[in-house]
C-alpha cells in the first residue's frame, strides 16, 4: 500500500507542476505555495483514499469471483469425476453385458448342440424301435414254440426259467469242451513223455547191454587167460624139469596181467609177489563177476518197472 500512495503522490505532484504556470510559481510566496501544497495534497489523498476504495471493491469483487470460480472448479471436477464414474460403470455394465449376452450365445449353442445330438439320438432310438419290432415280429414264432413247450413240459412254470436252464447247459457244455481240451492236451503230453522215455529207455538199454558185452568180453577173455595160466602153472608144477622156466613164465604173465589190472581198475600197488598178484587178479575177476551180475539185474529190474509204468498208464 506504501508503494502505491508514493505512486499517486508522485504522479499528481507532478501533473499539478506541470499544469501550472511558471509566473505563478516564482510571484507565490513559500507559505502560500506550502498552502497549495497541502490543498493539493489533502486532494491527492481524497483521491487516493477514493481509489483505495474503489481498489478494495475491486479486490473484494475479485476476491469474490476467485472463490466463485474456485467453488466453480471444485464443481466442476466433482462432475468431472462423477461422469468419469459414470463412464466406468457404464464400461463395466456394457462389459457384462457383453459377458453375459457371450455366455448366452454359448448357452445357446451349446443346447442348440444339445438338442441336436437328442434329435439324432431320437431318431436312431426310433429306427432301433421299428428295428427291434421287425425283429420281435420275426421271433413271435420263437416265442410261440416256446409257449408250447412250457405248455406240453411240467418242469418249468415260465419261459425265462427254461433259458435259465439252457444257459446253464450252455455253460456246463462249454466247461466240458474246455476241460476235455485240456485232458486231451495232458494225454498227449503224457504220451509225448512216455516215447521220449521209451526212446531214452532204449538208448540206455542199448548202451547197458554194450557194456554188459564188453564187460563180459573182458570177463571171458581174463576167466580164458586165467585158466590158461593156471593149466600153465599145473603143467609147470608137474614137470619138475620145467619148473624153473614156466615158473619165470608165469610170473611174467602174472605180472602182465595184473599190470593190466592195474591199468584197467586204476589201483596203484607195488605188489611184487606173484602169489600176491594172483590174489588180487582172482579178486578182480570175482569183483567183476560181481559187477555184471548186478549191472544186469538192474537191467532187468528197470525193464520190468517201465514195463509196468506203460500198460498201467
């Protein structure tokens, strides 16, 4: 306010020199001119406190429509922010409208899709019906015949009692086929295994009796050698002549032999007495003796074992 009551001082003191006329000026004296001075200030002030006024009018009047125009804005973003309101609304509700008219369609279509699968359904039941009709109409005759046997049988008092009781035969024949099938299957594994057994009893009966030959063979060929040397031994011992050589004779037979023994029984002894070795010669033919006898009695006892086994089975 200082600042704008030297302005209008200095703007009027200056205006007021400038309006007045230089003669005036130099014949007024200082007091008069101090007069007009104050008169003009008092002037001055008058007008500036006129202005001060009207100044302040004008501020209360801006004031006023600042406030106004500040309520108005504060309005006017209220609407503003309403409307934004409204618009979003409007957006979600157009949204789910949307949504929901989406949905429908689908609901819609897939009851469309719904309905025509029951149509198709509907019609291939109605073909089956017509279907399951001529089939009916074609097995009156069936349940016909069936009516007369339940009228002529005296066991049975409804028809489905007697497909009860054909598909319990039915059932009983085919668990019969079956265990039949496998009794065949079992008899001919049987017979399979007897010939396998038959064919393994005869390659081994085959081989027994060729080492029953062979082993006989030996037998006869050392009973053979031992009678030989014994005649020789007996000769030896009734020629006195003789002795000494049938004697050296002897032993080396003895000695041959029992090497052969040796050999054959896989004994190892160092025996070097004749009378000795005779022993053990005259034991491994009564130990092979022995040996034949129950190789064939064996034989003889399998043969008749499997003999048995086959005429039972």
């Amino acid at each position: 306010m200082a600042g704008l009551k030297e302005f209008f001082q200095e703007t009027v003191e200056d205006k007021l020199l400038a309006s007045m006329p230089n003669d005036v000026l130099q014949h007024t004296t200082p007091a008069t001119q101090l007069l007009e001075k104050r008169q003009e200030l008092a002037e001055v002030e008058d007008a500036l406190k006129s202005q001060k006024e009207d100044f302040k009018l004008r501020m209360d009047s801006l004031n006023q429509r600042r406030a106004e125009l500040e309520r108005k804005e504060f309005q006017l973003q209220e609407s503003l922010l309403k409307f934004d309101r409204f618009l979003k609304e409007n957006d979600a509700r157009r949204e789910r409208a949307d949504r929901k008219a989406t949905l429908e369609h689908q609901v819609a279509d897939e009851r469309q899709d719904q309905a025509n699968v029951l149509q198709n359904q509907l019609e291939a039941l109605r073909a089956s019906r017509a279907k399951n009709a001529t089939l009916l109409a074609g097995y009156a005759k069936f349940n016909d015949y069936m009516q007369s046997v339940l009228s002529i049988s005296g066991d049975y008092q409804e028809i489905p009692e007697i497909m009860s009781r054909y598909t319990t035969l039915r059932a009983t024949q085919s668990d019969l086929k079956q265990r039949d099938r496998e009794n065949q299957t079992k008899v001919d594994q049987v017979k399979t295994e007897a010939a396998t057994f038959k064919e393994q009893h005869r390659v081994y009966m085959l081989d027994g009796s060729n080492q029953l030959a062979t082993l006989q063979a030996e037998k006869e060929a050392a009973r053979t050698e031992t009678l030989y040397w014994e005649n020789q031994l007996a000769q030896v011992q009734g020629a006195a002549t003789k002795r000494t050589l049938l004697l050296g004779q002897i032993k080396m037979a003895t000695s041959n032999l029992y090497a052969l023994i040796q050999k054959r029984s896989n004994v190892k002894s160092n025996d070097t007495n004749t009378l000795q070795q005779l022993d053990k010669i005259r034991l491994y033919i009564l130990d092979l003796e022995d040996i034949t006898q129950d190789f064939q009695r064996g034989l003889d006892q399998e043969f008749t074992d499997y003999t048995g086994g086959v005429e039972a089975s």
